[in-house]
C-alpha cells in the first residue's frame, strides 16, 4: 500500500466541480429511494414525521380577539452520525505526460462513480431487507399473486398496499420501485395488457403503468455491478417497493418521506494528493453522508414477484 501522506487536504476547485457535477450514463436509484438534503453537523438529531401534521384548528381570529395556539411537534428525535466516503486514484507521472486525455477530471468522475456505485450497492440490500419495514408491510408473493402469474392482479394488490400505507401515514404512497425482473412481468402480465389494450400504444409502457397505479413516479430498479468472480449481477431481483417520498421542491428535514440521505454541507469534494516519492498523484473524491430511515410505515416491500 502507498504512504499515504496528505499533500493538501484543501479542496481542488476544479475536481470539486467535476465530483459534484458527475453524472453516471446508468439511473442510481438510491438519491431517488433517499433524497438528499444537507445537514450542518456530521452528528445530530432529526425529528421523525408524526401525526401533528395531520390536526386542524380553528385558525380564524375575531377582531381583537385571542391568538390561536396549535400544539407543538411530539413525534420522537433520532440521533445520526455521517459516515465519511473516499476513493483515491492513483496516476504515474509517466502516465499523464504521455496521455492525450485529461486523466485528472476522468479519474475525479471514476472515484465519484465508484463511491456512488458502493452506496447504490448498500441502498439495494436495505430495500430489499424485509426488517427494514414496518410490521405488516412486507409480503411474499406465492401462486397467481406472482407479477410473472397469468392469473396475477396488480394493480389489486398495489391498491391493497396503498391502503395499507395511507392508513399508517395519511398520505398516499407516490413511488413505486421495480426491479427489472419485475418490470418486465408487469409488461407482459395479461391483466396489464387487458387494461390497456385500447391504449394508443397497445403495450404497457411506463407512462401507462403510472396511470394504471396512480402513482407519481415508477423507478426501474436496473443496477449492474461485478461480483467476486467479476462477473455482472444486477443488486434489485424479484421485488417491488412502493412508498411515499417527498416530491422535489419539498425535501427537507420537516417534511414527511421514508427517508433522506443526510449530507454534510459543502460536499461533494475534490482534491489531490501526491506519493512519498513525488511520482504517483492521487485523484480524490470524498463525501460525507448517512441514508436514515425516517417514516418506516411509509413503505411497502413485495418479494417474490417473478418466479
């Protein structure tokens, strides 16, 4: 392993722009799943969402009458703790002189992916972990239930889960993930296809799935990453997850979403650092960031949907 001896720890202007600005050419679903939104502090407390949201008051005041007093905020605080990310890149001197390239941005761009990558990796065991939901919303899908099935209903049992979350939460869930295993059922699913059939199109697509389930946005869940054996495994397989997340424009820590990712203000950054023998340059990228959970009735796993 090289000695790590820090050059600069203060952030590179340029390689901060290129991190914050970097884009993969594939979806990560897990800012989708966690919105994020900054926090000032690496440690703290954030409110979960409880139901004073909900309570109505006479707001009306007569003319000189008494101000009207609301009740304050009784749902439970949760401490967090932000986890520091970082990927270095290693570039020989020998090879930057010789390359035609700005190796510098396209390593800044590869350590941001790779640390994007790790926590898309992350976000998928957490969905897919049936302990991460509320009692009563997980289900197992056996026989006809199955999204692959002839004889499966979906838009039945999402409208049962739907309910199911409302009653919990007061708001009606707005997302609903697929795996592309499932994905792919549901456009074959003769029950789909029924219901859509006088359509323009005449094949499920994904604007017609929105409709069909009343949903605001369906996220395709289609991740690839390298195994042990490096060989390629998608991390979503034979789910779907329907939830409530807070839609843009109202992602903050006072507003209802199953949950957020917490990050540091002012990151993403980008900098460099050099090798002991001056020869090696190490191309960084870093964040600071934790996924918190914050309404777990505000969602709804479906496992086994294909067979």
């Amino acid at each position: 392993m090289p000695s790590q001896r820090i050059r600069s720890i203060t952030p590179d202007p340029i390689l901060t722009s290129i991190v914050r600005g970097y884009t993969p050419t594939e979806r990560f679903v897990y800012s989708e799943i966690f919105p994020i939104i900054d926090v000032d502090k690496e440690k703290g407390r954030i409110r979960t969402y409880g139901k004073e949201h909900f309570r109505t008051y006479n707001s009306a005041r007569a003319l000189h009458g008494d101000s009207n007093i609301g009740k304050g905020m009784n749902s439970s605080m949760v401490s967090y703790e932000l986890d520091e990310r970082e990927i270095s890149i290693p570039i020989d001197y020998r090879e930057e002189a010789e390359s035609e390239d700005n190796l510098r941005a396209d390593y800044a761009e590869l350590a941001m992916r790779n640390i994007m990558l790790g926590i898309e990796e992350e976000v998928a065991g957490l969905v897919q972990n049936t302990s991460t939901y509320a009692a009563g919303h997980t289900e197992a899908l056996t026989g006809t239930d199955k999204f692959s099935d002839p004889g499966c209903k979906p838009v039945t049992l999402i409208n049962d889960a739907k309910l199911t979350v409302a009653s919990k939460i007061g708001i009606q869930p707005n997302t609903l993930l697929l795996s592309d295993d499932s994905f792919k059922a549901l456009k074959d699913n003769p029950s789909m296809i029924e219901l859509i059939k006088y359509s323009q199109k005449g094949i499920v697509t994904l604007d017609l799935m929105k409709e069909l389930f009343e949903v605001d946005n369906i996220i395709v869940a289609d991740s690839i990453i390298t195994d042990a054996s490096d060989n390629f495994v998608n991390l979503y397989n034979n789910v779907a997850m329907l939830s409530y997340i807070a839609p843009q424009g109202a992602r903050n820590k006072n507003n209802a979403s199953f949950g957020y990712t917490l990050q540091l203000k002012g990151f993403p950054k980008g900098d460099e650092w050099m090798s002991d023998n001056q020869k090696v340059t190490y191309i960084r990228a870093t964040t600071i960031m934790k996924q918190m959970i914050l309404m777990q009735e505000a969602a709804y796993l479906f496992t086994g949907t294909v067979d």
